[in-house]
C-alpha cells in the first residue's frame, strides 16, 4: 500500500468543459424519475427506510480469476478515510489504525496488487466532464460529493452502481457485508443509485444534524428525561421551543440573556424534522416543496426558533456559539458528527456532561430524521475500462472496510457520554441520515437558501420568502430537469 500525490492538469480546455456542460441536456440523457412519489406534493424519500428500487440486472455468478489481478494498481483518490491514519511522528495514529495497515497490506499480498492513496486537486465535476469527453480514467476509484457527483451522473461521466459493466463483474451494491446501504440509498438520483461508502470501526458512518443538549438546562424547564421523549415520538418542535424559551434568561439584570435555549443552528437542514425535503416531484415534475404546506410550516419553525421566539445566541460565528454551548450558557446545539469528533472539537470536551439526541420532529413527519447539506461517497467513472481488475479487488477491499457491527464502535470513544446518547446514536440518527436533494440543481440550492436565510436571520415571513423566489427556483429546475 502506497500514499503519494498526482497533480493532474485539466485534460481537456476549459471551452470543452463548457461545451459538455451545455451538452447534459442531449437525447442521451439518464431518466429522471425517483422512487418514493406518487404524484402528491411531497419530497422524494431518500432516508434510510426508502426502498431501494430493484437493479434489471441481477448480479452475476462470477468465478474470479484472481491471476488475472497480479500486479494490478487499484488507484483511491481524495481517500474518504479508507487509508490508515498516521501521527506526526510517523507512527500509527492508533492500534485500530495499525490493525487496518496489516489487513491492507495482507489483502495486497494474497492478490498481488497494490492499492494507492491518489490526490485529484481542483474541481470534481470539472475533471469529470473533461475525463468523460476524453475517453480518459483518472482513477479507480473517486471520493466525491454529491453536488458534483449527481451532475456527472447527468452527463453520464460515471457508472450507475447498476449498470450491467459493474454487475457482470460481480458488484453487488446492495450487499450489505460490502456497502454501507444508508448512504447507497441516498444517491440514488435520475432513478439510480451512484456511489458507494463504507462504514466499519475503521470509517465513521455518515450522519446529519443531531442535538446536544444541556441536561441541567433542560431540567431546569422542567424536563427531566429528554431520551424518553425521544422513544415515545414525543420529541417535538414544541417541546423544544417550550424549553427554549424557559431556559433564555438574564439572570443579572443587565437587559442581556446569560443562557440562551439555542446556539449553533443546522443552516436549513432543520426543515427535514417536518418530513419533507426542499425540492421534489410533483406530477412528474420536479418542484420547489417549500411552498407546500408542510414546506411553510417548516419555514416558520425556522422563524420561530432562530429570530421570532428571541431565544437564539446572537454569536459572531458557530463557533462561539458551540463554545457558549461547551460552557454550558446555552441549551440546544445542533451539531454533525464532526463536532464531536475527539479531542480536539469543542463540543466533546463541553465542560458539562451533555447530551446527544435527534432533531425534533415536526407536525407532518413520522419519524426523526438527520439530514444533512453533503453526501461524501466513491464513484465509478464511465470511462474505466479495468472494470474486471477494479471490482473483484473492491469486493475483497470491502470486507475489511466494511462491518454491519463494527460500525458503531466508535461511538466508544467517549463522544457519547452515555448509554442512552449511544442509543439516540444508533437507533434514531444514524440509520436515518438522508441527503438535501435540493443540492442536485445548484441555482436552485442557491435560491433556496435564500428563502432559509430570508426567515432565519432577515424577519420574513414564510410566505413572503416563498412568494420571491418560487418561481426563479420552479424555472432552474425546468431548465436542469429539461421538463
């Protein structure tokens, strides 16, 4: 196993790329239907409880001809966290990392190949689309986002995890001794799923906006046991603008709160605790979901808990407001698995012994949810033609990176103070980590965040904000969806 670095230049000119942009829109372009719409006005499902539609093509028997992989180099770029981690002095960050080393490099000897950690640097979708014009494969294996991944997919520059040159070759995405089939499910998008991740002690599972709580602050509003509230479905909006508002208090007199109810906040990600996602088909058509009713209800949670209820933390940066949370001024921290990543993030070293809960839910949704703006996964370009290398090697790499148990191992490592927020962890936050879909048309995204900020931080109203925008994001979307 190999780490180095290939600065790779643009392999095509920059009017090519933009020729192949103006070119998505061609008669070859992928279907764009998703499962989970019946023609309501509703957002497409894509939580971890989605079906994943049924691939046309079932995975084939394939009998290896392991010879045929001797001296082949897989090739991993931009990693994903795949590659053990080292310290500064050269050494294993951890004995887990060490035991993931021995178990690639064992893996590297019975096949004979090599695997290497590879650095693609500039944009992703731009190499990409100029990879595809060329007939080029940049590598194996690309760790991507999802804002440019789903694009590329439009412009058929990678493979559909379904595509009959990957299953002929084995490849089997929903395997779930293989694949991490959350986030598979996730990508699905134009009524195919794109990438692929794994999850295992060695690779912390994807997750979206969760709460960390004040557990004394919470009491002190009269709520004594906010994890039950969570298993009864009694975790609400009201509930938490209840204690938000009872636990915002200037208790010196000095016209100022000393503790507030909310810090940092989900940057719109919250208006998924109301079932419903920004943007999703209607009547075969994409649409802004905002303007629903559910979409305006969502809209003013957000007014509510960031500007009208006054109970949000005015702070210069998140920052400062997980810093107010960590010390234990403020009650309700929305926060992404990064937040309480070791040591070194403010939150995990909080000075009081927090809790971890789900978003509340709102009153359209059914269950927690926990969404986030990015999904990070591998993709396959269209232009690799080792497929018959690449996917016995990735077949054999998944089963170490991947573990259906292991995977949740690493909420041991004292982010999670208790049983209970392990419990919130592995029951209502992880398995429910969906994507905002918005992110597949960026003018549209861009828009919607205006409608998000407009209610967040400027004192519109739902309707007002809805009513400015709808149509430039309704037209964005006929323009990227070619409806």
């Amino acid at each position: 196993m190999k780490t180095r670095s290939r600065l790779l230049a643009l392999l095509l000119a920059a009017v090519m790329v933009m020729a192949l942009f103006a070119a998505c829109g061609g008669d070859d372009k992928p279907e764009t239907t998703m499962a989970g719409t019946d023609g309501t006005s509703k957002a497409t499902d894509t939580s971890s409880e989605a079906t994943t539609p049924a691939s046309e093509t079932t995975p084939a028997e394939t009998t290896v001809d392991y010879s045929k992989l001797k001296g082949y180099e897989l090739t991993i770029a931009n990693n994903g966290d795949v590659f053990p981690a080292m310290a500064e002095d050269g050494s294993y960050a951890s004995q887990s990392e060490e035991e993931l080393a021995d178990q690639l490099a064992d893996l590297e000897d019975r096949l004979d190949v090599t695997i290497e950690d590879e650095y693609l640097p500039g944009d992703m979708l731009e190499q990409l689309l100029a990879a595809s014009m060329g007939g080029t494969k940049l590598f194996d294996l690309l760790w991507a986002r999802q804002n440019k991944f789903w694009p590329a997919a439009k412009a058929n520059a990678i493979l559909p995890l379904d595509d009959p040159r990957l299953v002929n070759e084995g490849l089997d995405y929903t395997d779930e001794t293989r694949w991490y089939q959350t986030t598979v499910r996730c990508s699905e998008m134009f009524g195919h799923p794109w990438s692929l991740n794994v999850a295992s002690e060695y690779v912390m599972a994807q997750t979206g906006y969760f709460i960390t709580f004040n557990k004394e602050l919470c009491k002190s509003a009269g709520y004594d046991d906010m994890y039950q509230l969570v298993r009864d479905g009694k975790w609400t909006w009201d509930v938490y603008r209840d204690i938000a508002k009872k636990t915002t208090k200037d208790t010196n007199g000095d016209g100022t709160p000393d503790t507030w109810g909310t810090g940092a906040t989900a940057w719109g990600n919250e208006i998924a605790t109301n079932g419903i996602q920004p943007i999703g088909e209607v009547d075969g058509k994409w649409r802004l979901l905002l303007d629903t009713e559910p979409g305006i209800r969502a809209l003013q949670f957000l007014y509510d808990m960031n500007y009208g209820d006054g109970t949000r933390m005015e702070a210069e940066s998140s920052g400062a407001a997980r810093e107010a949370f960590a010390n234990g001024t403020v009650t309700f921290n929305w926060a992404g698995m990064g937040h309480i990543n070791g040591a070194g993030e403010i939150i995990y070293n909080s000075e009081h012994d927090y809790g971890i809960i789900p978003m509340p839910k709102g009153p359209d949704a059914t269950e927690y949810c926990s969404m986030h703006n990015n999904l990070d996964a591998f993709i396959i370009q269209s232009t690799n033609h080792d497929l018959d290398k690449v996917v016995p090697i990735l077949n054999e790499w998944a089963l170490i990176l991947n573990d259906t148990e292991s995977y949740l191992n690493i909420l041991d490592d004292g982010r999670c103070r208790t049983e209970e927020d392990k419990e919130m962890m592995a029951e209502y936050i992880i398995p429910n980590f969906t994507v905002k879909i918005s992110t597949v048309c960026p003018d549209a995204n861009d828009l919607i965040g205006d409608i998000i900020g407009g209610v967040s931080y400027d004192g519109k109203t739902p309707k007002q904000a809805v009513e400015e925008y709808a149509a430039s994001i309704n037209a964005a979307l006929d323009a990227f969806f070619e409806q």
